[in-house]
C-alpha cells in the first residue's frame, strides 16, 4: 500500500512539474473567466465570440510574458471582478466564502442549542410536570383503589 | 375519564417565530428597496472600471478602410458606440445618436466613434446607409476593442471627455437628451 502511495505521489509530481503548454495555459487561464455574453460558461468552454476575443487576448497575453495574475487584472480592469468565475477573497466579493460559512456555523450552534434544550427538557421534568403527573396519577381509578383488571391496562 | 389539563407552554416558540418573520420582513423591504431605486432601462448608466480613468487606446481601421485611433479625437466629446445590425436597441437609439452627432459635429466639440460588436462590416454599413448617421465606425474583426472597455453586448456606450477620460458608461439604448446631461454634469472632468 505504501510503495503504492509513494509510486503514485512520484507520477502526480512528475506530471506536475513538466512546463505547461501556451495553449494548456491559455486554457486553463479561460477556464476561469466567465463568458462575457453567456455567463453561465467560461471563456474556456464557450464558442461566443466575446469568448473567443477572450481567448486571444489572454493568447497575447501569455506570448508577451504576462503573469497569469496580471491576464486577471486587465480582464477584471475592464469588466470588473464578476468576469472571474471564482470570485475575489476581499471586499464585497469576500462574502461569496463568509456567509455560506457564517451560515453553516449558525446553523450547526443553532441545532446543538435545540438538541441540548430537548435533551434538557427530556431528563429533567420540571416541578409543573411532577405535580401533573402526580395530579394525573391521583385521577387514576387503581389509585383511588376501586381495581381494575389487567386487561385493562 | 380523566381529563388531564396541560399547562399553556411560555411564549419562547412564538417569540422565535416573531423574530424570524420581522428578519425575512426586512430583508424583503430591502430587496424591495433595493428594486424600485434602480434607474429605468432608458439610458441606463451602468458601473464600470474605465469610469474617471483614461480611455484605453484604440487603433482600428473604419467601414471605410481609413486607419483611426481614438487619441486623435482629443479635444472633444466622443461617444463610443458599440453596435450591430442585428441588435434592436441599436435601431431604437439610432435616430438619437445621429441628433446629438449632428448637432455636436458642426460645432467640432463632439461626435460618434461606432465599433462593430459581432456582426459584419458589410451588415453595418448598410444599416448605416439605410438610417443615416455619417459617423467613423470601426472593424472589431476579433472583439478586442470590445473586451478593453468590458462591453457584454451591443448597444453599449462610453462618454469620453476630450481629455480622453471614460466619464459614463450606457448599457442599452442612448438617447440625445441623456448624453447632453451627461455632458452638461462632466464638464468639470479634468481634460
């Protein structure tokens, strides 16, 4: 299982390192801006034209040296930060990642919060519930001793 | 038979319960809020990066085979106008791209730059011929005039003063009378 694992890492490692293609690079660039006239694809995946001008300028882009950071920030500096598919960590973007998380976190504090009041309620009844239970109980006929018989319990 | 009488629970649940109509009460109001202050589609003036920034350049060739840069329009007021044939909008803002064109062209302090968005040159020359409008209007053959100023689909429209800054960006249909406001509340935009 070990050698498995460590063959494995050595192939995902030496695949890793080999240098991307301009076209690999072009692509994978793309394949994180969206399409400026479809939306709900990327660049990388659409056959609109403005997908296609999206290519060649990244293309350009790529063959002048750019770092893929500064392909992002002329895209992001002439449509703005919703042409990235995987939105910004700061600013008003950054509430994309905060509030599923701030969601997920209320939600879990909110179910602990309700089962430990069930679980509460469950063990330790309260002095109204023993004296109705009491009260129920002294209704009981068996208790007021006139019998009964097990059938019907 | 005996009754057994259960005693009415507090009012937590309820007050739970009213808490959380009154939070998705506001966040109504708010969307609501947020919906019935939004300009009208009517020279609806969208946000953009470029805005209060200089324009970037462009080097294009026009429908009538002249080569034309945006910088040699310095001096006055160019309204960059991306456009198809095929676009209605861009028929509906017509007329009033070629009012405010003839009315700013003869005094010299501002035109209409068109940039073919998606379509064919030959498409646009003869929508041109056929609604007037004797504006340049620039071959965008691979659609990089449109991707350095953001454009998502025709008609869009950039107020650039002469000092060359984007002050207004259009999304839909222009009209005459929106873009001289625009012009009239610019004028103090470093030229």
């Amino acid at each position: 299982m070990g050698v498995l694992l460590v063959t494995a890492f050595t192939i995902s490692t030496h695949r890793d390192s080999r240098p991307e293609t301009t076209q690999a690079r072009v692509k994978r660039v793309a394949s994180e801006v969206r399409c400026p006239t479809c939306r709900q694809l990327s660049a990388a995946e659409s056959d609109a034209p403005a997908a296609e001008a999206v290519r060649v300028a990244i293309a350009k882009r790529v063959e002048q040296g750019e770092s893929d950071a500064e392909i992002r920030a002329f895209l992001v500096s002439a449509y703005g930060d919703d042409i990235l598919l995987k939105p910004g960590g700061s600013g008003v973007a950054g509430l994309v990642w905060a509030l599923p998380v701030a969601a997920f976190v209320c939600a879990v504090a909110g179910l602990a919060l309700a089962f430990r009041r069930w679980h509460r309620v469950g063990l330790d009844p309260t002095a109204d519930d023993r004296a109705l239970v009491e009260r129920a109980l002294a209704g009981l006929p068996s208790a007021a001793g006139s019998g009964s018989s097990k059938g019907d319990r | 038979m005996t009754t057994i009488s259960v005693p009415p629970r507090t009012g937590t649940r309820r007050h739970t319960a009213l808490w959380v109509a009154l939070a998705v009460g506001v966040l109504l109001a708010f969307l609501v809020g947020v919906l019935a202050t939004r300009d009208s589609a009517a020279d609806k003036l969208a946000g953009s990066p470029l805005l209060g920034k200089p324009a970037p350049e462009i080097d294009g060739k026009t429908l009538a085979g002249d080569r034309l840069t945006l910088s040699s329009l310095r001096g006055r007021w160019v309204v960059l106008n991306f456009v198809a044939s095929w676009c209605v909008p861009c028929r509906q803002e017509h007329p009033q791209l070629v009012d405010f064109d003839t009315r700013h062209r003869a005094g010299g302090d501002g035109q209409v730059l068109g940039v073919v968005f998606s379509d064919k040159p030959g498409n646009v020359r003869d929508f041109l011929r056929e609604n007037g409008g004797d504006w340049p209007v620039l071959e965008d053959p691979q659609g990089q005039i449109a991707l350095e100023f953001g454009v998502r689909g025709p008609p869009e429209s950039f107020v650039i003063s002469p000092g060359g800054v984007v002050v207004a960006k259009i999304v839909g249909p222009a009209t005459a009378d929106g873009l001289e406001q625009i012009l009239a509340s610019s004028t103090g935009v470093k030229r």
